[in-house]
C-alpha cells in the first residue's frame, strides 16, 4: 500500500502487505474522512482504512485480500446476513450499518448485485434505460433537444460495451423513443434522427465502412418500419414547418429535416434518389402547409368558424364589415408570407429549388384566401371605392416579390379592380367637367388665400351624387402630394379646386402602382389628357371673364385693379405651373411625337393668354393715360378752350390764389400708376409676368406721349401741358425704375425722343415765361427725389 501526498508522482510511505488480515469494520465514531471502513492486522498492529461508499469498499478489500493471500475471504455485512438466516453470529467487522443496508434494500439493488448477467435480457433492459434516460433528460426539452448528455452517453456506451448489446439495437430504439417524442410535440434535433438512421441503413444495406456490419432479420424489419414511419412524420413536420419550426427554430432544423427526407427516400444507402422524386413529395407536403396556414388564420382571424356561425356571418354582415375583415385577413396573410420568407428560407441550402416551392406554396396559399376575398367584394354595392384600400395592401407586397409579380393571385387582383378602376376614371372625369362648368359660372373670383390651414379636414374628391370619397390609405404624416398644391395661393376656388381634384387623382392612380406596364401607361395617357383637356377649359374661361371684367373696369385715373382681375392672373399662372406636373409624362422621349405636340398645345395656349392679359391691362393703362393726354389737349396753341381758360386764370390771380392748373391731373395720374404697380406686385404670384407687364405699360406710356408730342411738333407746349408731362414723364421713369424695369427698356429711343423735346419745350417756356415752370425742369435734383 502506497500513501502519496496532493499531486505527487511519488509515494510519502509504503507498507507491504505480506503477513496482514484484511476485513470489514464498523464504523468508528469520531474519525473524518470516510464513511465506510475496513482494517489491515498484523500481529497486533492494526492500519484501519475508510472509503466514501460501500461498492469502493468492497473494491478495496477484495484487492488487498488477493494481494494478502489470506486464508479468510472477508465477507459485507449483507451477505454475512443471508448466508446467515437464523440469526447466527457473524464476524463483527463484517456487519453493513442498517441505514446503508435500509438503502440498498429500498432501490432493489442487492438483487442486481447478486444476479447473474447471463441470464438478464441486456436487449430489453437497455431499451429501458435508455428510454427512462430520455424521458429524464427531455423533461430540459428546452435545451436538449433530444440529446444525452456526456454521463448519460458514457453509461449507455458503458451498458453496451459490458453487456454486449448491438449498436443497431440500440439507435432503433433510440429512433423509436425519438419520434414518440417529436409525435407528442417535443422538440427534436433532426440531426439526432439522422445520425441514427444513417447508422442503422449503413448495416442493413451492408455498407459499413469497416465492413463488418451485420444486422439481425428482426432488426431489418423493425428498421423498414421505422422508416416508413419516419417518412411519414418528416412529411408531417414539413406539411406543418410554421408550428414544427417557429421563426426559424431551432435553427437549421428546417434545412436538416429536408436533408434526412431526402435521405428516407433512397432506396438504399449509396443510390441517389432523382431529384424531381424528392421535389415532388415535398411539394405536395407544401400544399397541405398552405391549407393548414390558411385554416388556422382564418380561424385566428375569426373568420371561419362553426357552420352556423360561418352562415350567419355571410348572410348577415354587412359589406362594409365583410371587407373590413377580408382587409384584416390580407394583412395577416401577408405577414404570414412575411414570415416564412424571413425565418423558413434556409430551405434552399438544403435544396436550391426550396424557394420555387415555397412560392408555388404562396400561390396556393392566395388560391384559398381568394375564395373570401371575392365573396366580400361581390358583396360590396356598385361604384364603391372602399376596396382600393385592399388592392393596394396585396399589390404593393406581390409586386415586391420577384416570385409572385403578375403570377395567378396578383393576376386574378388586377382582373377584379381593372374595371373599379376604369369606372372611376370615368366618373372623375365627368365630374370634373361638370365642375368647371358650374364653378365658372357662379365663380366670384375672390381669391383662396389659404386652404393649407384646413389640410387635415380636405376630403378627397367626390364623385357626383355619390357618398362615398375616394379612399385615402391611411398614413402617419400628411401625404408628400399635399405639400406643393398649397403653396401658392391667391387663385380662384374653382381653379383651385380642379388643380387639386387631377391632382389627387394622379397621385391616387400612380398609388396604385399598377403591375401590368401596358394598363399603366394607358391610364397615366388617359389622365394626362384628361389634364389637358381640363386646364385647357379653365384658361379659356379664365381669359373670357378677365376680358368682360376688364371691359366693365374704368378709363380714368380712377381705375384701381380689381382683386378678382388679378386672381384671374393667378389662375393662368397657377396653370402654367400645374400642367407642367399634371399634362407631362414621365417617359419623356419615349412616347410619340403626336403625345409631345397635344402636350406643347397646352403650354402653348397658357403663353399665348398669358400675353393677351398682359396687354389687354398694358391697353387699358394706355387708355387711362390717353384720357389724361385728351384733357391736356384743351391747352393747345390756338383752340377757344385754351384762351378763355388762360384769361380766366389770369384775371382771378389779381384777386385769390389760385392752384396750379395740371398739377392735380399730373398728381392724380402718377398716384394711379403707383397705386397699380403696388396691387399687382402684391397679388400676382409670378415676378416674370409682373416684369413683363411693367415693361410693356412703361414702354406703352412713353409711345403714346411721344406721338401726341409728334402731332404738336408745330405748337408750342402750353405751360400747363408742359408741366404737366414734364411730372408725368420723370415720375413715371422713377417709379417703373423701382419696379425693377430695367435701363435698356428705360432708356430706349422713345424716352430719348421724348426728353429731348421736352427739354427744349422747357427751355424755351423758361425764356418766355420768365420762370413761370415754378421749379418743374427735366433735370434731376435731390430735391425733386425726395419730393418723389
């Protein structure tokens, strides 16, 4: 006997054996270290040993006692007692402690140690354990999986190698004990199920890699059993993968179980199974997955229900309720499409065609949830538009989807909400129509401020004597299309209310997202005319009521422009700007050179009336300014008008202070043009067309004085006409100057013209006169700038 110190290779002490007794003691009170205890005796010395349990007891004295070579075999207590019946006494170190002997009678394990080995069915008794085994260790299914663990393996490899139980045995039990398991909803790695299998195959088909695998009959056809059960279950896991294998766990499960059924399938082990067998089973386990998803949503969705419940609901619900539960349907369907997608597409690493499958499985699935859909939809009354909703929720996923893009479903879609679209389009356009007749003629032509106050309460346009809206799929913020229609505007409400009504319409069509290229392009074509067609009408009338307008306004210096006049304005520039985006295709070259004309007639027709306004107001200034220019004429040289009026001054001035004859007529007139120029820069949106009318109304003034100068060129200026055009013309130059007129068209030939002729009519009216301008030159002077 060696005694060595913690974590040495050599013994402290030795003591040799040769001449000791070795036997069982009692236990000994008092001393640490061990429970069970035996001694060693010599001559009246005496070693006592202890050990942690009775088996490494046993163990102990057994090999001391062959190495003693004693006479006395040392016998436990337990033993001692049966071969001991009566009572008879018995050596005293050999006698087991009662709590110890209570233990072993309590698990019945004193049979086990007694009994002999060869006449036990190991076969059977390993089945036993090994199931016990795997129900002790499945009760952690959680983390298992199906797996031992590293002692409960060493046992059973323990168990196999001492009692000489076969390794095909073994693993078709453990498949047994596996799919009980997977078949009452446990969760088992395929991988353990393939291990086994494979195992098993290998020697029943003699293909063992050692070559030495031999398999009993018994356990042949206990293995074609369990393979066809097998095959059913890993049909059965596939048919149901969402619930066998949620979100994708545990992971690789999916693609593992694909691989074993292929594996299943072979006829034997080293034969490939073609792969259109293999697809072909696994297709049609798709196919119930796809009723069985469908089943158990429409059931989650409440749908589907008991027969009478089932009844009652389509015979009582009303259509809008029946399409609010086919919208919410839709929404489940896709998100369970979502899913599968997401956390079941490891298929294809098992098989590469997986996917095909899986939407072949979608195409199914959408095949089923067709069969309500439609039912909600015939029940829906004619001309209601709450569908669209539906429409663009399912085409907006299967257009995503490279699989299912214009395949049977997303088809099917198109067909039912071709002609609901088409339909729409009609009565939109025939209301539209019908509003711009009506709202031109009751039009006040007050301008709409600010309508982007009240967006949130803005419906979507109606179709006529019908009650429901255009449907808005809901959104968190405000929709992007809102934005650039209010940002102007001083335009009439009709005006205003067409822009937003195509525009809305557009955004609604081009929401859609139509699939098929050919009936999207037609219907973007159609709107885009229809837009045309549209503005066009509302040009046309807006030139007609500016027209009457104008006509009715006044020829004196009295003459304010209306608000109503410049609305008018507004609304051909609001036009211009909105058939840029309502009138324009997005494919630019690649439509025809007809669509590119009708689109420049529009562009062309806005111009055109742009500038007939322009100069209807430039002809009406004129007008204005050729009233004044008319009242000057009364000063001619030579006419009655002129003499009895310059008598009449000069006889009065003896008297009272008289005012300065042609000063209010000049004062009036500037204060006209000043107040003009202030209410267009003030309420017409667009500076290009402002500047356009100054240019035209400056260059207009100067044109119109300097031909009624050329028909005096023969007559001298009287002094009051001269003072007079002399205010006119600097003023005039100054305030067209501020409005942002600029030097070339300021200072053109006309205005050359003009100063010269009047400086020369100063000129000579200061020599005769003798100063009787009164300060009023051509010339410029900081006085005259902060007079003006």
């Amino acid at each position: 006997m060696c005694s060595y110190r913690e974590k040495k290779s050599e013994p402290q002490e030795l003591m040799q054996l040769e001449g000791y007794t070795v036997d069982y003691t009692d236990p000994h009170p008092g001393l640490q270290g061990g429970q069970m205890f035996f001694n060693a005796v010599k001559e009246g010395d005496t070693v006592i040993f202890a050990s942690d349990d009775e088996q490494d007891r046993i163990l102990w004295v057994q090999a001391m006692y062959r190495a003693t070579g004693q006479s006395y075999k040392p016998m436990p207590a337990i033993q001692a007692q049966k071969l001991n019946p009566k009572g008879g006494t018995l050596h005293a170190d050999a006698q087991l402690s009662s709590k110890d002997a209570d233990r072993f009678q309590k698990h019945g394990m004193d049979e086990f140690i007694s009994a002999n080995p060869c006449k036990l069915d190991h076969a059977f008794l390993f089945r036993l354990l090994q199931r016990q085994t795997l129900d002790h260790r499945l009760n952690d299914s959680y983390s298992c999986l199906g797996w031992f663990s590293p002692g409960q393996v060493f046992v059973l490899d323990e168990y196999c190698a001492r009692y000489g139980v076969r390794g095909c045995h073994r693993h078709l039990c453990y498949l047994t004990e596996l799919m009980e398991h997977s078949e009452n909803g446990a969760v088992v790695d395929p991988t353990l199920l393939h291990y086994s299998f494979a195992f098993c195959a290998s020697h029943v088909h003699g293909n063992r890699p050692d070559g030495i695998g031999t398999v009993s009959m018994e356990e042949k056809e206990r293995f074609e059993e369990i393979k066809e059960r097998l095959s059913f279950l890993l049909e059965n896991q596939i048919s149901h993968f969402r619930y066998c294998f949620p979100f994708g766990r545990p992971e690789g499960a999916l693609k593992a179980t694909l691989s074993l059924l292929e594996r299943v399938l072979m006829k034997d082990i080293a034969t490939p199974i073609p792969a259109e067998e293999v697809k072909k089973v696994v297709r049609k386990c798709l196919e119930k997955a796809a009723l069985i998803n469908y089943t158990r949503l429409t059931e989650y969705a409440k749908i589907e229900g008991s027969a009478e419940k089932e009844a009652e609901t389509m015979n009582h619900a009303s259509p809008a309720r029946k399409l609010e539960d086919v919208l919410h349907l839709a929404e489940l369907c896709i998100e369970v499409l979502q899913q599968n997608e997401e956390h079941h597409s490891e298929g294809r690493e098992a098989f590469a065609w997986w996917p095909d499958l899986l939407a072949e499985h979608a195409e199914k699935f959408w095949a089923l949830f067709t069969v309500d859909m439609d039912t909600a939809l015939e029940a829906q009354p004619q001309d209601s538009w709450d569908s669209f909703p539906l429409f663009q929720l399912l085409n907006n996923f299967l257009r995503n989807d490279t699989l299912l893009c214009n395949g049977k479903f997303h088809k099917h879609l198109q067909e039912i909400f071709v002609p609901l679209v088409v339909r729409y389009v009609d009565l939109m356009e025939s209301s539209i129509a019908q509003s711009i007749h009506r709202g031109f003629e009751q039009e006040t032509w007050q301008p709409v401020k600010n309508i982007a106050n009240s967006l949130p309460n803005v419906a979507l346009p109606k179709v006529p004597s019908l009650p429901l809206n255009l449907p808005q799929i809901p959104s968190i913020s405000t929709p992007s299309w809102m934005a650039p229609l209010y940002e102007s505007t001083n335009g009439s409400a009709t005006s205003e209310d067409l822009f937003w009504k195509l525009d809305a319409l557009q955004m609604f069509v081009l929401d859609l997202h139509w699939p098929e290229q050919e009936f999207a392009h037609h219907l973007e074509q159609r709107l885009k005319l229809m837009a045309s067609d549209m503005i066009e009408a509302c040009v046309k009338r807006t030139r007609t009521a500016f027209e009457l307008k104008l006509q009715k306004a006044s020829k004196t210096t009295d003459l304010r422009i209306p608000a109503s006049v410049c609305t008018m304005f507004n609304v051909l520039v609001d036009a211009k700007k909105q058939s840029t985006k309502l009138c324009a295709l997005d494919g630019g070259q690649e439509f025809d050179s007809q669509w590119q004309q009708y689109h420049s007639k529009i562009d062309d027709l806005i111009d055109s009336t742009v500038k007939e306004i322009i100069s209807m107001l430039v002809s009406k200034f004129v007008a204005v300014l050729e009233g004044v220019l008319s009242k000057l004429s009364r000063y001619d040289e030579g006419t009655f008008f002129s003499s009895i009026l310059s008598f009449t001054v000069k006889a009065a001035a003896k008297y009272v202070d008289v005012p300065k004859p042609g000063m209010d007529l000049a004062d009036t007139y500037i204060m006209f043009v000043r107040q003009n120029q202030d209410i267009l820069r003030e309420k017409v949106n667009e500076e290009m067309y402002i500047e356009k009318l100054f240019d035209q109304w400056y260059s207009s003034s100067m044109k119109v004085i300097c031909v009624w100068l050329a028909d005096r060129l023969d007559l001298q200026l009287h002094i009051y006409q001269l003072k007079t055009l002399i205010k006119i013309v600097k003023k005039s130059y100054r305030d067209f100057r501020l409005q942002g007129v600029l030097e070339g068209t300021l200072n053109s030939k006309t205005y050359d013209t003009l100063h010269r002729r009047l400086t020369v009519e100063e000129a000579t009216a200061s020599v005769s006169e003798g100063g009787g301008l009164q300060g009023i030159t051509m010339k410029d002077s900081d006085e005259e700038e902060e007079e003006g």
